[in-house]
C-alpha cells in the first residue's frame, strides 16, 4: 500500500458528507457542476477530488511506483480524513463504484451507504472476455458480455478524439449534449498536470489483489445501482449481477442512459436518485 500521494480536492455545502469518486482516468469535473448543484442543494457536503494520476492531484511514474484498485480506494479514505469526515455517503462511477465497492466490503465503518453507478462487480474481471471480443469471438458461458459492438469498433480504431470517445460512450438512444462534452474534454487537457499519466489507471486496473476479490455479501451500507439501458461499455447484465450480489441492494435502470452524462437533464436525475440513498 502507497502513501504520501498529493491529492487534490474540493467540498462544497452543508449538511451529510458525500463522497464522488469518478471512473478510470477520469478528473473530478467528470461529475457535472448541474449534479453536485443539485446535492448541494439537496442537503449534502459534496467532496470530490482528482484521482491520483488526474488533473491537479500528484503523477508518478508508474512502472516505479505501480499501483491497484486497493491503493485508489485508499486515497478516497486520504480524502475523507484530510476533511475531517469519519463516514461519508460513496456515489462512485465506473471505476469509482468499484471503489466503491472496495471500501464497503473492506472498510464499512466508513461508508454510510454506497450508490454504484456504471459500474460492474468489482471481482469481475473483463480482461478475456474483451481480449475474446476483439478477436471476434463471443463471451464464454457465465461471463459478463463485452462491451456493444459499435463501441468495441471504436476502440479497435484508436478512440479517435476525447470527444469522440465521450460520444461512443454516450450510445444512440438519449440526445448527446455536445457542448458539455466539448468543455469537459478542453477543461481536462487544462486541468491536466500530466495528461499522459491517467493511462496508469487502465495499467492499475490490471493489477488484481484478493482485497479486490472479496465477496460483496459482507456489505452493510444501503447500497443503490444505477445503471443506463444503453450502457455500450458495461452492458445492463453487469448491473444485473451487481446487484443481488449485495444484501439488500436497490437496482434502477435509467432508461437510455450509456456510459456517461452528457444529455440533457441527466445529471440532475443522477443526483436526484442518489439522494434517494438511504431511503
């Protein structure tokens, strides 16, 4: 486990602290201003902060400073401490609710209730069945599917633009508000102390730990599932097994959503759902 990391970090309002922990390589600002307004005005302490690697927050070299999933969960638990906060309410996205995860089975003491969104089991393991998926071949028998073709396609091309990337992860079903994405992507590349280093996340994420591979019936916080029905990168049978793997857990399926939320209104449904957690 790595300590000393330089993270940086904002809160904004009153009330119950809530933790957002956003998705691989992804910075803070990838929860939408409309989003953490909307907390804030629902009577929630919004912290988010810059996963190591990301915008404002330390960079290091990875191949001698090599990193896991348990090492991001514990910068979130860094995060919490540096502002005083004992247990926190975790929304985390992709990634982030693997983080997630991660703290409610390993530290619940900390967790007040959980609310994974995007995001799959954080045992799962996607590696083969994406590496089978290029190959054209299809998922094994009781793995979780691969992400959608037109995204895999995508991918296989080199990811084009930012933007372009954002919009592949969007889907076809809901508008894709072009403007949000655009100033997400110019605001990224500006925020970026190193824009090369949040590769490392996709390097970390390779890393398995048994920490990573505990199961998620010990988990006691309310937890919430949010999940698109358009979700090209983490098809719906992720959430799907998700959540009964969860004692207790609540599933929502957000009608057209992808992997992202860059429509129209979607942020404020997200932060209205999260606040429905606890109930």
């Amino acid at each position: 486990m790595q300590t000393g990391i330089r993270l940086w970090s904002e809160s904004r309002g009153d009330g119950a602290p809530t933790l957002l922990i956003m998705g691989t390589a992804t910075q803070s600002i990838g929860w939408p201003e409309p989003l953490v307004d909307r907390l804030v005005a629902g009577g929630r302490r919004v912290i988010r902060y810059d996963h190591r690697d990301t915008g404002l927050s330390e960079c290091r070299d990875f191949a001698t400073h090599p990193y896991t999933l348990d090492d991001l969960a514990l910068d979130a638990l860094a995060v919490l401490d540096a502002h005083g906060v004992e247990a926190a309410h975790l929304a985390g996205a992709s990634l982030g609710g693997a983080i997630g995860q991660w703290l409610a089975v390993h530290r619940p003491e900390r967790v007040r209730s959980l609310t994974a969104i995007m995001t799959s089991p954080m045992g799962n393991d996607p590696g083969p069945t994406w590496a089978r998926a290029f190959a054209g071949q299809p998922p094994l028998p009781g793995e979780l599917p691969p992400p959608a073709p037109a995204l895999l396609r995508h991918l296989a091309t080199g990811g084009g633009s930012p933007l372009d990337t954002q919009r592949a992860l969007h889907g076809e079903e809901l508008p894709f508000d072009e403007a949000a994405a655009r100033s997400f992507v110019e605001r990224t590349l500006a925020r970026a102390t190193d824009p090369g280093a949040a590769r490392n996340h996709d390097l970390a994420g390779r890393r398995w730990t048994d920490a990573r591979r505990a199961p998620l019936a010990t988990i006691t916080a309310p937890t919430l599932v949010i999940h698109g029905s358009a979700d090209p990168l983490f098809p719906p049978a992720h959430a799907e097994a998700l959540a009964p793997l969860v004692p207790g857990a609540r599933l929502t399926i957000v009608d057209g959503m992808g992997h992202g939320l860059f429509a129209p209104g979607l942020p404020e449904h997200v932060a209205d759902l999260i606040l429905t957690n606890p109930l």
